[in-house]
C-alpha cells in the first residue's frame, strides 16, 4: 500500500500557512494524493487567495479541477483556525513565518490539537527542527522538510531530523514523496546546518553572484545569462561533482583537482566578500523600496531595471519551462 493510500486510513493533510511554498504544496497534494487538504493562514484574504492563486498551480500540472468543484466536494477545506485544520490530521506541514518565536509558538498549539499519530513537518528555510521543537512536550515527532521552490514541480525534498526525530518519522516522510508518483527525490540530511543543503550551495553561489556585480564585473542580467549558458544546464542533468568527476575524463575527479587545484583556489582566495550585517540597517526593509546600502541597493537596482517586480505571467512562465526540464532528468 503507497503511503498516499494510506493517508485515506489515517486522515486528511493540514497546511499551516498559504504563502507561495504553502499554496504550491496544497497543489502538489491535490494532485498526487487522494487526501483531503486543510488549510490554515491568519491572512485575512485567505479565501480569495486561494482562489485567485491556486489554479494557476493545479494549472501547472494540466489539471481542469477548479477550486470551487475542489471545496465542494471537501477535498480542500479552508480552516479558520490552527484547532480546526489539525483536528484528525495525518499530517500537519507548517510553513509560516521564519521566525523561530513562531516557530516555536506554533508547534505548541499545533500539539495540543493534533493526534498523538500525527506526523509533523516543517519547511523552514533553515530554522532546524531541534530549535523548533524546544517547548514541545514530544521532541520525536517534529522533523523539516525542506523543498526547493516551486516544490509541486522541482523535485528535491530535504527531509532534516533532529537529534530527537524518532527514527520511523524519518522513514515515513522519504517514503511518502518517494511514492507520490510525482518524481520527487527526497533526501535525508545527517546533520543540522544553517540552510541545509541547497540553500547553501545556492547562496554560495549567490554571494559570489553579488560580489561580482558589485566590483563591476559583470550585470545582473550577465549571470544570469551565464548560470543559463553553463552551470545551469549541465548541473542539470550531472550534478556538481558528477560534473567535475567528468572534467577529469578518465582518471576521474582526481585527476581534475590535480589540473586545476591552483587556479581553483586563486578563484577561492581572490573572492571579495559581501556582508548583510554591514549592508542593512536595524530598520525593516520594505518590498519595493531600494535600501541603498552598498552592495545590496546596486543589486537590487539592476535586478529590478532588469526584470520588474514578479508577475503572474512571469510565474507561469517558469513553472511550464521548469516542467520540461524536469521532464528531461
């Protein structure tokens, strides 16, 4: 039995928090599972939310169902509290604010309401579950799954226990999107570190990205053009050290380092560091008005000349060409 039918047995899906992770994880659930989804968001627009930004996410899938045919027939409920979308959930996943007050706050509430059966999942961006989980009477329950965005289409799951995390919880979330029949490949990651595994090999990167912006050497729309050319593609469909392991040719990844083990760490030593804790002020930064702090307003500017402010089309955009390259893995 796939861990999809059993969710029929053991209740329906509760998402606590609706931004664009939470809707795009609502869309992956409605389309590969058979489970009814619960959802959760203190926004008080929550129900035109829903139905102005779901169906372009269950379009992505070339789905017709429409919202409207989906709360009917109580596949998707709109919950007006925590108590009332956990109430007999087989899961509870949150993804609300990164916070870790809330975090914390919310695991809580989410407990004293949730079957003791229930499984908990995170996704967090890098909000470990062992700092998460500190005022929870059941340490044992709570582990992150961490997506890559958006995740009812890019495949990578991060499933990261804590110290705590029972060993079955582990099992049950890598088999639940194993079995999805939605190609997506989750992971487990031993150990906890800021960021888990792909935001940090992808904020090394962007880091990089920045500097090089800000020394003048390239624009925003440069590495752009190049991550497309290049990196993007071919780590695609080789990964990282698959990739370089063929730059090696026959002898391997050894013989790669040997090669160029010196201009690898001139490009390493020569990286001129950025820094957010000397760029941003104490004061909160609004979503459209550039900061001009150093480094941060030159990139922000040029992205912005560059590509706007996001749209929808621009969404839906991406989502179909990112499910062509999937499709070609």
């Amino acid at each position: 039995m796939s861990s999809a039918s059993k969710l029929n047995l053991l209740g329906h899906i509760a998402l606590i928090g609706l931004g664009e992770i939470g809707i795009s994880f609502a869309a992956l659930y409605l389309g590969y599972t058979n489970s009814c989804v619960h959802v959760f968001d203190t926004r008080s627009d929550l129900e035109s939310h829903i139905s102005a930004v779901l169906p372009g996410y269950l379009d992505s899938h070339d789905s017709s169902t429409e919202v409207t045919q989906l709360r009917a027939s109580g596949r998707l409920k709109l919950c007006s509290s925590v108590e009332e979308a956990c109430a007999g959930a087989a899961i509870v996943h949150e993804q609300g604010p990164e916070n870790l007050a809330f975090k914390r706050s919310i695991w809580v509430q989410i407990e004293a309401c949730a079957p003791p059966t229930t499984y908990f999942w995170s996704s967090t961006s890098g909000i470990p579950a062992s700092l998460q989980n500190q005022d929870m009477a059941v340490k044992t329950r709570l582990l992150v799954v961490h997506p890559f965005n958006p995740p009812h289409i890019v495949p990578l799951i991060e499933i990261v226990p804590s110290k705590n995390t029972a060993a079955d919880q582990v099992t049950f979330a890598k088999d639940f999107f194993a079995g999805l029949g939605s190609g997506h490949r989750p992971i487990v990651v031993q150990k906890e570190v800021p960021g888990f595994v792909a935001n940090r090999l992808a904020y090394a990167m962007l880091r990089e990205a920045c500097s090089l912006v800000d020394q003048g050497v390239c624009s925003v729309q440069d590495v752009d053009e190049v991550v497309m050319a290049s990196v993007g593609p071919r780590w695609a469909v080789q990964g990282l050290f698959n990739s370089y392991n063929m730059g090696g040719g026959a002898a391997g990844l050894q013989h790669f380092f040997n090669k160029l083990a010196g201009t690898i760490q001139d490009v390493w030593d020569s990286s001129a560091p950025v820094d957010f804790n000397m760029a941003r002020s104490t004061e909160p930064a609004t979503q459209k008005v550039d900061s001009n702090r150093g480094w941060e307003s030159n990139v922000v500017r040029q992205t912005h000349e560059a590509y706007g402010y996001p749209t929808p089309a621009q969404y839906k955009e991406r989502d179909i060409k990112l499910i062509k390259v999937v499709a070609l893995q």
